[in-house]
C-alpha cells in the first residue's frame, strides 16, 4: 500500500540524539505497553565509531561543571557561590558527572560523525563508556545509516490502467441502495409464505463446515473451534442485489414461525474474510415477513435529497458523484500496485530504527481503533504485543522501503512540494480538525510533524507523477 504520514516514520537524518529523538516522535493518546525500542540495528547498515578524550580535557570539563554548580548552589551553612568545590563534588557526584558525559560525549561524538562524513539515522548505542575525573574519556558508539537506495530502472516499472467508467449495473446498483435507505418497512399480517420481493425477519446460527475433520467416537469432529455465526432480527431481502442466492432459494416459500436450514457456500472473494469461501450451515427460524415500500422517483423526492432541481438531475450528478469515487477507488489501487511493483524490483537494507517505528504507528492506529470500539486499557494490557509486532513486521518493512524507494525518485523527477500546496493541506487539515490554522501550524511545528506531512505530500505527489507515465 502507499504509505501516509499517519503509517510512516519519516525517514529524516538525524545530526545528533536529539534531534532524532524530536524527528521521529509520535504522540500516544492510550495507555499501553508495547512499544519497543531495544538495541537492535540492521547489520549492513551498522556503524561504528571509536571515541578518546585526553584526560586534561576530562578534567577541564569537570572543573567547569563545577564551577557553575558553585554558582548556582544553595546550602545551608555557605553563602551563595562560596560553597567549596570538595562539598560540590561530594553533594552533587552523581549530576556532575552526568553533566559532563552529556557536553563531553555529545561534543565528541558529533565532531567524530563529522570528521568521518557520518549520518545516523538512530540514537546512538554507547558502549565501554569510562568516565573519571583525571582520567581519559573512551567509548563506542554504534548506530545506523541510511542505506544506499538505487533507483535506476524506475521508469521501466508500469501498471495497468483501470477503467473507471461507470457501468449501468453500478448505477443502478446505487440507485437501489439509496432507495432501500428511504423504504418504509412494514410487517407483512396475511398468513401467506415469503416471495421474491419480500424481506425476511430471521434469526440463525451458523457452523463453517471445516476441510480437516477427524473421526471420534461420535462420528466426525472438527480439528478446529470455529466460534458460530449468530444473528438475531435480521432482516434479508429476498432476490436483492446483496442476498446470496442461497438464502433467496431457502427463504423463498417458507412461511412465519418456520425453522429450516440452508448451505451457503461463500464466494472467494466476499467482503466478510471469516467467510470468504468457505461453506455454512445454517440454521434458520422466520420471524416475520416485512414489506418494503419506495417512494417514488419524481422531482419532489429528488429535491428532499438534496440541493436537486429534479429526478433527473439527481440521477446525473449521482452518476458523477459515483464516477469519481471509482476512479478514485481504482487509481489509488493501481497506484499502490505500482509502489509494490517498486519494493519488489529494488532490494536494499533497511534500517532496523524505521521499522520499530513504522510497527509502533501501525500498531498505534489499530490500538486507537480499538480504543474507538469500547475495548479498555486493561483489555490491550491482555493482548499479545509480541505475537501482534511480529505480524506488522512485513508490512512494515515493505512501507519503509517504499519511503525511501519514492523519496529517491523525487530527487530523480525533481518532485517538491510548494509552500502554497503545504498551505492548501493544512487549511483543510484546520477544518476536519476544527483548530484555528495558526494554532494548528504551531503545533504541527513543534512536534516535528509538519515536516512529515510535507515529505507525504512530495510522496503521494511522485507516486501519481509515476502513475500517469507509466500506468498503460
């Protein structure tokens, strides 16, 4: 799939720790454990660099780190910026030598990155740090580097273009739907049996008759324990466009209070993956038999819609409306085809950094989600997060190398992003958010992710600069 800023961690260069930290934060708005930051780097892209101070420059830095807590210290018995450097030393042992490993370790590790021409793209793991007044200052530092993404062949890369005209079945199909939304259903009182046309109250329970079965002691017994389907009030239009066949067929005659079964065999492709192609057994009791009745389709139930002047105006402006959310619909599945066909035809390293990252926001949004739906905080505590990260993990990693794959080309097209085109994206982004477009700037700003939704945009930007070249 194409990737968007809410999926993407933005695969920027960080120049020192914290301005990685600042370039790769995301807010949690729930309480859960699951995030994983641990040591692990991708091998190929590991470096690692050698660091000594000479102890005259350890103890330099120490003499100043006290001095300045001399100024600053507050105890009793000793007037402000008269307290000894022995009491300093002995009081403050912990946070002096703190300060001076942040200055020193920071100053000398960024200086190295720069003498060797170094970009980490994650915080650096410091190693065999020895730290003491007098003494030299040595450690490691390993960290990761962007890799070396080639891009060449890109433009060899093509999709099929789909066609997004509008077929007369799809129209009517949306005719039908909006007109069943404005039906009026009523309970049908003539002791008769259902017919094609009519809707069917029911109540069921169904079983997935499994593949694998063993025999037992009391004959065949699934392998597996499929929770049944149930529903109860549900309402089944006979011979409608979205009833399968077999409910039409078993329906079709049976009259209110009956119980009957029916097999239903889903096709591969149905919208529900529990049942895609698989088989049911159903079992079914009519409730009642409802009777839907549509308003007719005239200029004064089109004008009760919308801003129509007539029926056939709303038919026309619905077919339009109905146009454009296919072509949208296909064009953005050719485009994620055409970004797949990319991932695959580049091999490169990864950096380890990104796809934690990538696998926090994904899992992020699915927790929010769920959030959304009722589930608790203690519910997610529940959850296996390392069963659940190892399941994001290839997705994630495809969608990294997406990233890095598009931000090459753009490089290569020469694709950017315009200070007015930004401006557009917030201005709507103010408006689904409801927040003032300063504010909303400022914040965007702050948190480093303004940055990301430019990078986005340049993303979405090549994709569809690749797409209308190369889709046949």
């Amino acid at each position: 799939m194409i990737p968007n800023e809410n999926e993407v961690a933005t695969p920027a260069v960080a120049e020192n720790e914290e301005q990685h930290t600042q370039d790769h934060a995301h807010d949690h708005d729930h309480d859960h454990e699951h995030h994983h930051h641990g040591p692990t780097l991708n091998a190929d892209l590991t470096r690692e660099i050698s660091v000594e101070v000479p102890a005259e420059d350890v103890s330099k830095a120490f003499d100043k780190t006290t001095k300045r807590y001399q100024k600053l210290a507050r105890i009793p018995g000793f007037r402000p910026g008269k307290v000894p450097a022995s009491v300093i030393k002995t009081k403050f042992a912990n946070e002096l030598r703190q300060d001076v490993m942040d200055s020193l370790v920071n100053e000398r590790f960024r200086a190295e990155l720069e003498s060797q021409n170094l970009r980490p793209v994650s915080q650096p793991q410091i190693q065999e740090l020895n730290l003491v007044d007098g003494q030299p200052l040595r450690f490691r530092a390993a960290f990761e580097v962007l890799p070396d993404v080639n891009v060449e062949g890109y433009n060899t890369v093509s999709v099929q273009k789909p066609t997004t005209d509008v077929t007369d079945e799809e129209f009517q199909g949306e005719i039908d739907y909006m007109m069943n939304q404005h039906a009026t259903v009523e309970t049908v009182e003539e002791d008769r049996t259902l017919q094609e046309g009519d809707s069917a109250e029911i109540s069921f329970k169904g079983k997935i008759q499994e593949l694998a079965q063993t025999v037992g002691e009391e004959g065949l017994e699934s392998q597996s324990q499929e929770e049944p389907i149930t529903g109860d009030d549900v309402i089944v239009d006979l011979g409608g466009r979205n009833t399968l066949p077999a409910f039409t067929q078993a329906l079709t005659g049976a009259k209110v209070g009956q119980e009957l079964t029916a097999e239903v065999v889903y096709p591969a492709d149905f919208g529900e993956p529990r049942l895609a192609g698989k088989t049911v057994e159903y079992d079914i009791t009519v409730k009642s038999i409802k009777k839907k009745t549509y308003p007719e389709k005239n200029d004064e139930f089109a004008k009760t819609l919308g801003n129509y002047e007539s029926w056939s105006d709303f038919e026309t402006k619905m077919r339009e409306n109905l146009a454009g959310r296919k072509k949208s619909a296909l064009e953005g599945r050719a485009k994620e085809q055409l970004v797949d066909e990319l991932v695959k035809k580049f091999d490169f390293p990864v950096p380890e950094t990104f796809v934690q990252q990538q696998i926090d926001m994904r899992l992020d949004r699915g927790l929010r989600a769920l959030a959304q739906q009722g589930m608790s905080p203690e519910q997610m505590r529940q959850m296996d997060f390392n069963r659940l990260r190892a399941a994001q993990r290839d997705e994630a990693v495809k969608e990294v190398k997406a990233s890095l794959i598009l931000d090459k080309i753009a490089e290569a097209e020469n694709v950017d992003v315009a200070d007015s085109e930004l401006d557009r994206e917030l201005f709507m982004l103010s408006l689904q958010q409801r927040e003032p477009i300063d504010q909303l700037r400022e914040r965007l700003q702050k948190d480093g992710t303004i940055n990301r939704i430019r990078e986005q945009m340049r993303r979405e930007k090549v994709t569809t600069a690749l797409y209308e070249k190369f889709a046949a």
